[in-house]
C-alpha cells in the first residue's frame, strides 16, 4: 500500500491524481488540501477517508467541519495547516499541484520530512529551485515530475547517463494563439485564451500556455530538475502534442516519449516509479495522428516567453518577479482588468523595477514576489 497526500485535490491534476487512486487499489489517500471548494473536499473526503483536510481560507474550514461533522476527519486551515499536513506521518508521496508560490514552503516542509514530491507545482522550482534541490539531496528525498514535458524528458533519461545529455528539446504546442500577429493578440479575451487546442488544464496554467509563459517557466523547471543549462534547452513548438519532449545525447541520438495528451499518465508514472502501471483510456494511433510538425517558437509576438528567457538568463530574484508578475497580471487579466497583452507589458515593467538579489533565501523570495505585487498595485493606481 503507497500512502499519498495532494495540495490542490479540488483542481485539475487533483481530481486526476485521485481518478488514479480510484482505479488502483493499492493507493491510499493520507491527506487532501484545497482552496475554498468544500463541497467537493467533503465528496472527496467522503469518498477516498484521509486523516486530514486543510482549506485555505477559515471560512471554507469551517465550512467543511460542519458538512463533515459526522466523520473523524482532522480539518485545517491557513498556511499552518499545509505546513503541517506535508510534515505529517503516514504518507510517503506528497503531490504538489497548488497553482503558484503558496506550494514554495510545504514543498519544503514536505522534504524535510523525508517525503517523495510528486512535482506538479512548477512555480515552485522556477522560484525557489535553487533551495529545493539541494534540500532534496541533502534528506536523500526524490523530485519526480509530474509536468508532461518534463515527465517525458524523465522517461527519456531511464538508464542513460545524464552527463551524456546534449540538449533537451522541450515541446509546446503553442497554445490557442498561435500564428495570431500582435494585433490580433491585442482583442483576444478571457474565453479566447481558455479554449487551448490539446489540454484541459486549470485557468492559470491555460492561460500561461496562451501567453507562452508556461514554456518559459517550464525551461527554468527542467534547468532545475536535469542539472541542465540554459543553453542545452530549446524550445519546440509542436501543435499536435503527440511528442511531450525528448533529450538529445552527445552520439546525436534523440529519445522521445510519445502518447496522446493526457495527464494521467505523466500523474501516475510519478506515482509508481519505476513501475509502469496499464491505464484505461484510448492509445495513440499512428495512423490517425498520420503528421506530426514542428516550428520556431515566436519570441517576438509571444513575448511571455523572450522575457522569462531573460529572467532565467539573471537567475537570482529575477525568477520569482517574472513569476509573481505573471501570477498578478493573470489574476487581472481572468478578472478583465487588463487585456491579453498587458499580461506581458507588467511583467517586464516588474522586471525593470527590481533590484536582483543574488542567492535568495526564503524570506527574500517571498519578499520579491510581495514587492512584485505592491508594485503592479502602484503602477496600475
Ligand atoms: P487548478 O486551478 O485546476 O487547481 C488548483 C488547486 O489548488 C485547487 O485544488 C485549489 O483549490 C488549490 N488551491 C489554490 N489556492 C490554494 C491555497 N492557497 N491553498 C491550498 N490549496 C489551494 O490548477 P491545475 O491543477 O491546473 O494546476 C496545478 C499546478 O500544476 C500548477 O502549478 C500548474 O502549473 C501545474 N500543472 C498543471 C497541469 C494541468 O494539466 N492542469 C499540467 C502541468 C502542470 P480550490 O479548488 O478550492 O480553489
Ligand atoms: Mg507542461
């Protein structure tokens, strides 16, 4: 029996990661948190009996405590209770899939503990990489990736040397907009971007694939999770979404992992690795797919790409404010407060203002991304 716990169960990856549960028996469900959804924390809870439930907000707590009243279920709140939900006894994989830097201090707490991290929450890594892959080695704790690309790049690297890796060509497909011109990326609104072509994802994330920022913040992930430079990473763009990624090695050689856009797989690959588990659903068709191609991403109409190119370039603080930037201008942008292309223009803004700290620590990441906010605030005023 493999005993897990997931920060974000209410959301996409969640809710695929406890389909999972549901078809493998040998999977037991420890701990879930959300956000503000308690009616379905209570069917979830009702369903799959964790020890405990932590919501963000002390309403939504509250809430649940009264919708669960009948059952033993230990309920939390707030920071203090994602803290110690992931540094609790009884699980042994921890499935981040919070959306943003709110995953940064239970990924820690988590590790600390000595618990494997299923890795979905790449805000994490982008920001905070440089703290907690040298955590993770140091408790002897592993990283699995849960993100297609880099799953795919994982499976890729299975019995390889990794010193012998020559590039890692990373795939996107390119989002809903892809091919548009600036000006016509300058009406395209909240629906437009939340129809992507392949994926059904959570808003924040889709919209970040609309804006291609979701690849720059993949690229800083698999700097993190490979030991790779920046220079070993290019950028495929591959509408089909058929190749989720590949590494090349020193001898030219290019493996790839191939399958139908589907996070289930990548979700349950981290959870039995290195076990391969069979898995409903439909298998790719060679024949139906019949084409696959591949285009140079466009930095120049996708600037959410070029400029976290940039901030992966300046490392130190500079992540964390093309990060919280995004996460600030996206919130905007759902709340039609800004339009699409604003997204973009804050975030280099926010990238121009700051003052890069070398080698963050902690309080001076989330003092980054607190001042990140404040600022878009001013300017916005
Ligand atoms: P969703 O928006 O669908 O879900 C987010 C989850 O986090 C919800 O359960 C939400 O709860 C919860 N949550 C939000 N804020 C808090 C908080 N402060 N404390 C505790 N829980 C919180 O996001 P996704 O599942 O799409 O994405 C999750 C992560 O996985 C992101 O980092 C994303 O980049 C990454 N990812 C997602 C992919 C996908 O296919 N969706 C693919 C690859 C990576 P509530 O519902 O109550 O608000
Ligand atoms: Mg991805």
């Amino acid at each position: 029996m493999k005993k897990i716990a997931i920060l974000g169960s209410t959301g996409s990856i969640g809710t695929q990661t406890l389909e999972i549960v549901r078809e493998n028996p040998d999977l037991k469900v420890t701990g879930l948190a959300a956000g503000s959804n308690a009616a379905l924390m209570e069917k979830q809870i009702r369903e799959f009996g964790p020890d405990t439930a932590v919501m963000w907000s002390e309403k939504a707590a509250a809430e649940l405590k009264t919708r669960i009243s009948d059952l033993k279920t230990n309920v939390l709140c707030g920071m203090d209770g994602l803290l110690e939900l992931a540094a609790m006894d009884g699980y042994e994989v921890l499935v981040t899939a919070v959306v943003g830097m709110i995953g940064i201090r239970p990924t820690i707490a988590a590790i600390e503990s000595g618990k494997t991290i299923a890795l979905a929450n790449k805000e994490t890594l982008v920001t905070a990489g440089h703290l907690i892959m040298p955590l993770a080695k140091k408790h002897g704790v592993s990283i699995l990736p849960v993100d297609s690309e880099h799953s795919a790049i994982f499976q890729s690297l299975n019995g390889e040397d990794p010193g012998r890796i020559s590039r890692i060509l990373l795939t996107a497909s390119g989002g809903p907009f892809r091919g548009k011109s600036r000006q016509e990326l300058s009406s395209m609104t909240v629906e437009d971007a939340l129809k992507h072509p392949n994926w059904s994802m959570g808003k924040k994330i889709t919209v970040d694939s609309s804006t291609l920022v979701n690849k720059a913040l993949e690229v800083m992930e698999a700097c993190w999770l490979f030991g790779v430079g920046l220079d070993q990473i290019q950028v495929v763009v591959h509408p089909q979404s058929i190749i989720h990624s590949a590494v090349e090695y020193v001898d030219g050689a290019v493996i790839a992992q191939l399958g139908l856009p589907d996070m289930k797989l990548p979700i349950q690959y981290a959870l039995f690795y290195p076990d391969r588990r069979p898995m409903k659903g439909e298998k790719l068709d060679l024949f139906d797919v019949a084409t696959l191609t591949f285009e140079r991403p466009d930095t120049e109409t996708f600037r959410g790409l070029s400029l976290g190119l940039r901030a992966a370039g300046e490392g130190g603080s500079m992540p964390t404010v093309f990060n919280a930037a995004n996460e600030k201008a996206v919130a905007l942008f759902l709340n039609r407060q800004i339009g699409f292309l604003s997204i973009a223009e804050l975030i280099e803004q926010c990238m121009d203002h700051h003052r890069r700290v070398e080698n963050p620590d902690l309080e001076q990441i989330l003092q980054a991304e607190a001042e990140t906010y404040e600022y878009i605030e001013s300017i916005k005023a």
